[in-house]
C-alpha cells in the first residue's frame, strides 16, 4: 500500500510498523529508502510507534537508480510492480525472488511486462 500511494502521488500516513523491522530486511527503513531514490517525498518515524508518512510527489526513475532489495524478495516484487507507473525500474539481486516465487519474473513477462 505505501508503494502503490507513492506510485499514484498520494498523501498517506501509515502506521502499526514495528513487525516490518524483523523481516528478512528492515522493511519500513528499506522501502523509504528506496523510494526515496525515487523521487518520492516521505518521512520515517521510528521507535514505540513507527509510521511512514507520504507527501504528494511524482516518482521519477532516473537511469542511474538501481532499487536494492536488502535481500529480501518483497521489496524486488513490490519495486517490480511500480513499472507499471514509472515505465521502467531497475533492481538489484532480481533473484531474491527465488525464495517465495520462482517463476516471478517469468510470470511478469506473460503479463506484458518486459524483463531485461
């Protein structure tokens, strides 16, 4: 969801966070990061409460940014799906996806997407 609104240039405030910190990346500090390279004006708050807050911005991708993933396979899947806003992306470690969807970029392909 605070992808899909930085995608579309919506204002958003989410919080109950604190879980995202102990996956397989800190996923809320990861994500902002990220979008961040995008162009996308948002703010992490952390500690007993944690939240991302989004300001109205439009992502730009520039040819240079390459999106980490942390090693972790939901952030190339949901980095992977801003294409659909953005017109291209690129990620690093596309193989991450391994873990949980094999045939991820395949299946994207069938889709219409194209993989480079």
């Amino acid at each position: 969801m605070i992808a899909t609104c930085a995608a579309l240039g919506l204002r958003g405030r989410f919080e109950g966070l604190k879980s995202l910190a102990i996956k397989e990346s800190d996923r809320a500090r990861s994500l902002t990061a990220e979008l961040q390279k995008l162009g996308c004006r948002l703010t992490l708050t952390t500690g007993d409460f944690p939240a991302i807050e989004i300001l109205p911005s439009k992502l730009i991708v520039k040819p240079e940014v390459i999106i980490d993933t942390y090693r972790d396979h939901r952030m190339a899947m949901t980095f992977a799906m801003l294409t659909l806003k953005t017109g291209s992306i690129r990620i690093a470690d596309p193989d991450v996806v391994a873990k949980s969807y094999p045939g991820f970029w395949e299946d994207l392909e069938v889709a219409g997407f194209q993989i480079k």
